[in-house]
C-alpha cells in the first residue's frame, strides 16, 4: 500500500464521534474549509441540495446546547456546523435523496474534522420536529430550508477512541 493510501484509510479508521472538548474556538476559515470537505460530496444528479450555517457565536452554541438534548456538546464545543437541506434546489420528482445527499456532505465534514485533527460528532435534526424546530427557531431559517444536524466542533480532549466495527458477516459475495 503507498504511503498516501495508507494516510487516507488511516483517517476513515481513525474517525470517531468526538463529544468531549477542550474550551477552545474554532476559527471560521477552519469551519469554512470543512465546509468545502462537505460541498465535495457526492449529490443525486449533481443537484447539491445543502447549504451549511457554521456556528462561532458563544450564546447561539449555548442557547442550542440548553434545546438540543442530544446535543449538549454544544456547550463545549468551539463551533458548529448545521447541515441543511435546500428544498429549492430539490428535484420534486426526487425528493427524499436530499436526505442522502446532506448525509454524505455530513460524512465529508467529520473526515475532514479527522484529518485537520479536530473532533466533530453528528447530532440528528430531522426527523425529529422538536429538534428541528429549535435550530430553524434560533438561526431564523426560511422555510425551504430544513436542518438534517448540527455537527459541533472542537479540539479533542482525547478521551473519545475510534471503535472497531469490522464485522465479516456483514460482507456476502455475489449472492446472500
Ligand atoms: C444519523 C445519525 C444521527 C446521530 N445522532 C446523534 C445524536 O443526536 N447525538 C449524538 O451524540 N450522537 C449521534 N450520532 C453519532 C452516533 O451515536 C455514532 O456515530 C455511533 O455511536 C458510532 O460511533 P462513532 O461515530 O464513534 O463511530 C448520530 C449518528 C448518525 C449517523
């Protein structure tokens, strides 16, 4: 295996989600470039159905940290990325892959976090309205756009590990 190879498989092997933080923030060009990880995402037809809100504003972070109780990391966390979809940019006969498409731009974002050293860890949003509603609320969102998650954002404290997930029963070749 080349050196790089080794380095990319590293960082998808060594991702985990990171809920412990240390009081440190984050600086908006690093929130913008992971950004950019998740706009390199792959989308259905191309149609890339996201837009990102990131998040450096303490009293916002805190206000989501007290609304969100699966997201509590908020208040330890130096900033937040929301993933939301852009129901203006669906396409009506195809409107669910949205959901596919935000989901993958979310992954790109927490390998992104990975691989600049930066913890991150995928908070849900949607489905749950009582979640959702709490973020479109706070970050005045227009209607067409629906937030999938909050992803907080932060120096590691390093007391979150990656798992070992392997499992070759969950690999079948050419029939079940
Ligand atoms: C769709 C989705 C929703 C999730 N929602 C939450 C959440 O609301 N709060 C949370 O702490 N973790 C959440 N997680 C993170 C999972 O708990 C985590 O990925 C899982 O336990 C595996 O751990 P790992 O990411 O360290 O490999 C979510 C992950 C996914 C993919």
């Amino acid at each position: 295996m080349s050196n790089n190879e080794q380095i990319i498989l590293e960082n998808i092997f060594s991702r985990k989600s990171v809920r412990h933080f240390i009081h440190e923030a984050v600086s908006k060009e690093r929130l913008e470039l992971l950004m950019k990880a998740g706009m390199a995402a792959p989308s259905a037809n191309n149609k890339q159905p996201w837009s990102f809100i990131g998040i450096t504003d303490r009293t916002i972070m805190d206000y989501l940290a007290d609304g969100l109780p699966y997201a509590k990391m908020l208040a330890q966390a130096g900033g937040a990325i929301v993933v939301c979809g852009d129901m203006n940019k669906i396409d009506p006969n195809k409107k669910d892959f949205w959901i596919q498409d935000c989901s993958a731009a979310t992954e790109n974002i927490l390998l992104a976090a990975e691989g600049v050293g930066l913890g991150a860890v995928w908070t849900a949003l949607y489905p749950y309205k009582e979640r959702y509603s709490v973020v479109q609320g706070k970050l005045s969102l227009p209607d067409h756009i629906i937030p999938l998650c909050i992803i907080p954002i932060g120096q590691p404290t390093g007391v979150d590990l990656s798992k070992e997930k392997f499992k070759s029963e969950n690999i079948h070749w050419n029939k079940w």
